[in-house]
C-alpha cells in the first residue's frame, strides 16, 4: 500500500497520511460505478432529483466542517473556506432541478414522430486541481451526477482532504453505494487510468495547459469526451474614464485571493497611461493593506501557497533583479508564505506571458483602447479579465474584443453557478457550470417512429 503524507500549508505539519489508489484500485472503482450508473439512470427523475437535494442539505450541515478541513489542508482564509463549501452545497442544489427538466425534443418530420432522448454517457471521471478543491469538484460531479451518470473524482494530491469528505457525505445523504467514488492517488496513475480505461466515457480535468494537452491527446485514442479548464494570464484593464479609487482598491483582490492560486487571477493590470501615475499611488495603499496571515483568523485576507515546491516556483519569477515596485507584507517563521508583489516589467518579460500562479502582479500602461486590446490578448491564454470605464459603448466594444470566456465589467466577479465558465484559447475546451452543464454529459439520441397512414376501409 502506498501512502503519501498531507501537509498543513500554514504550518508545515503532517495533517494525515492518505492511502493512495492504484491501478487495479481504479479499474474496481470502474466495474462498481458501472454498475451503479445502470441502476441509477432507471431510478425515476424525481428520486434522482430528491437524492442531489438530499446530498446539498448534508452539505449544508458540514458547511464549518468542510471549511476547517480546507483551512487546514489548503491555507484558504477561514471566510473564504466558507464561502466554497456553500457554493458546493449550492451547485448541488441548482442541479437538483435538472433530472425533471433534461427534456429532449420532438422535432416535426414527415411520414412519423421523431423524438430525441439525452441519455447520459455512462461512467465520467473528473480530475481535480489543488487551489479550489471542493468547488471545483461539484463543477464536475453535481452536474453529471444529475444527468444520470456515475463519477470517479481523483482530488489533487496536495489537497485531497474536502473531496475525501465529500464521499462520505454523499453516503451519509443517501446516494447509492459506488456512484460517486473519490479516489486519491497519483496524477500519472489514477489520473492516467481514467484516460485510458475504455469504460470512463468522459475525462473533466482541471489543471495546468500542460498536462491539460496530454489528457486531450490521450483521450484522442478512445475518441473520448472531455472538457478542459486549464490555465490563465487574465487582464484587468483600467480606463482614465472609470471610478479610479474603486478600480484600484479592488484590484489587489482579484489577482491576491487565493493567493493568486487561480486561473482567473487578474495576473496583468493594464492602465491607461494618463492615469497610471495616480493608480499606482492608489494601488500601493490598496496592496500594502491586504491582510496575510493565519487562515484561521476571520481578519485574514490572503494565506499561504500550497506547498515548499509551489513558493520555490513563484518566488522563481521574483528574482533580485525583478522590477519590484511594491510589496505587502507576510508572516515569517512556519508556513509557505509569499508577499503580495508588485512589478514594472516590459511587455515581453516572462512575469507577463507566464501563469505564476502565485501572488505576484504585474502592471503596464497602454495608450488607448486599441493598444490595451492588443496588450490584453498578447497572451496564449483567454480565460477571465476585468474592464473599468464608465463608457457604456466602451465596455461593450472592449468586452466583445478581448478574446477571454469570462469578463467583469467595474468587478471582478469569474464565477456564479448558474452561468456557463470556461476559456478561449490555451485556457480550455467546452464549459461548466450554468444550466447547459448537463447537457455535455449527455449523448443525444435521435428516434424516428414511422407512422403509417389510415388505409381506406372498403364499403
């Protein structure tokens, strides 16, 4: 039996050590959900509906439970790991509604009745990344669960904790023994299993472009479906026109949360060089009050990176030479801890075209709105970004320009439940969450029934 150790990022301390599943554990996992897809797709709507609402409400009474475990293996502010299990709790309970509403159609055709049926694909697998765990994990599992399939989840191996406790949960709610399994272990292992094994009809993976590739190509073989939320380099691009206090008191949060361990960091501040002198006085104050430390507080704003080998990778990107214009600050002592950073670099450093991950921003100024188009799409990605302007023209002119899926206007807002998530690009394949998820672990059958005309009955 193979273990791994899970570590506290706050702290540096052994958590608990997690048994990792093997191939032969995955290809069981596989045979039993198999079998409990079958009973579970025959179940009526209703019950499957009833079931989902079921699970949510359990969710809902372990919401502090989930959230301490996540402080605890993630170093996610304590408000923050709230917030995440009550989104899980609230996927599941959107989703519920779809088993009495996944209607297909009757289509007019001559010469009979022709009707189409969304049948669901059979086993789905859904690898997980480590910055978001639980939330990212309903995004996958409440809505194919809902379109009547079974899930295999292999959480990220850092942060496996809450996915963990979502398996019990789903127990202690009901939902049929087999149907949704998690399974810890190794991405070059379990996850490679999911890719490869003829009976898991679909692979959702979230995680680095990279390793996004080789699933893709991976699943090519079996033609397999997948839906692909990979990595990001988003935009926050700030007019002279907009309420300039507000852009820039906002600002560090949508590039800090987490962090900045999020595809949908705003990782480039792009201002209008007219006003640029005057944000960055602004956005030095707004930095500098960012909150770090331990996550366990409610005051805390910002926590630890994940892992020693994450904080070696982003400090990688701050050398001695950086551009650093600004710092916040950062505990000492235990913990991967990282200041919010701040750079000045030209427009083709590394700092710019590359994810970091981690919470380190760079800023540059642009001359008018074709430069800042430009500048935002300079990037192999398109996943998030933010516009500021009080132009109601201009918002929308830029907004349909940037080549990103998901865009704020005067916010930083990336993700809700109820609508369709996901990039252009380098950053993905297909989308999540909203009420179209369903359908993409559906197939559509089509069933044309041939109606004969009335013979004429002789007198």
């Amino acid at each position: 039996m193979t273990t791994s150790d899970v570590i506290n990022p706050a702290t540096e301390e052994v958590l608990r050590t997690v048994e990792q599943t093997d191939e032969s554990g995955v290809d069981d996992a596989v045979a039993r959900a198999t079998v409990a897809q079958r009973d579970w797709a025959r179940r009526a709507p209703a019950d499957r509906a009833a079931a989902l609402r079921a699970f949510a409400a359990v969710v809902d009474a372990h919401v502090e439970d989930l959230a301490g475990l996540e402080v605890a293996n993630s170093g996610h502010p304590i408000g923050n790991a709230r917030w995440e299990a009550g989104h899980v709790r609230d996927v599941l309970q959107y989703y519920s509604a779809t088993p009495e509403r996944l209607s297909g159609k009757q289509i007019p055709v001559a010469g009979g009745l022709n009707v189409t049926f969304n049948e669901p694909l059979g086993v789905v697998g859904v690898i997980t990344p480590w910055n978001f765990p639980m939330t990212i994990a309903s995004w996958g599992f409440a809505p194919a669960l809902a379109a009547g399939n079974a899930v295999l989840v292999k959480p990220a191996e850092w942060t496996p904790l809450t996915t963990i406790r979502l398996g019990e949960l789903a127990l202690d709610a009901g939902l049929p023994p087999d149907l949704f399994q998690v399974l810890p272990g190794k991405g070059s292992v379990v996850g490679e299993r999911f890719v490869s094994h003829p009976d898991v009809r679909k692979i959702v993976f979230t995680g680095s472009t990279e390793v996004g590739t080789r699933v893709m190509a991976g699943a090519a073989s079996q033609v397999k479906r997948v839906t692909l939320e990979l990595g990001g380099k988003s935009a926050n691009i700030v007019f002279d026109d907009c309420d300039l206090e507000k852009a820039a008191a906002t600002a560090p949060y949508g590039v800090f949360d987490n962090a900045g361990q999020d595809c949908c960091a705003r990782s480039r501040i792009l201002v209008q060089r007219n006003v640029y002198d005057r944000f960055m006085e602004l956005f030095e104050t707004a930095v500098k009050g960012v909150v770090v430390g331990d996550p366990r507080d409610g005051g805390t704003e910002m926590g630890p990176l994940v892992s020693e080998a994450h904080r070696n990778s982003v400090a990688g990107f701050v050398g001695e030479d950086a551009p650093i214009v600004f710092q916040g600050s950062a505990p000492t002592g235990p913990g991967f801890w990282f200041p919010p950073t701040v750079l000045t670099p030209a427009r083709d450093d590394r700092t710019v075209t590359e994810e970091i991950f981690g919470p380190v921003v760079t800023v540059l100024p642009f001359d008018d709105e074709a430069d800042a188009i430009a500048l935002a799409n300079d990037t192999v990605y398109g996943l998030s970004g933010s516009i500021w302007t009080d132009n109601l023209s201009r918002a929308l002119r830029v907004s349909r320009a940037v080549e990103a899926g998901n865009l704020s206007v005067n916010s930083h807002s990336s993700v809700r439940y109820n609508t369709p998530f996901g990039g252009f690009k380098q950053s993905g394949l297909g989308r999540e969450l909203g009420p179209d998820a369903p359908l993409s672990f559906t197939e559509t059958k089509n069933v044309f029934i041939s109606v004969h005309p009335e013979k004429e009955v002789a007198h």
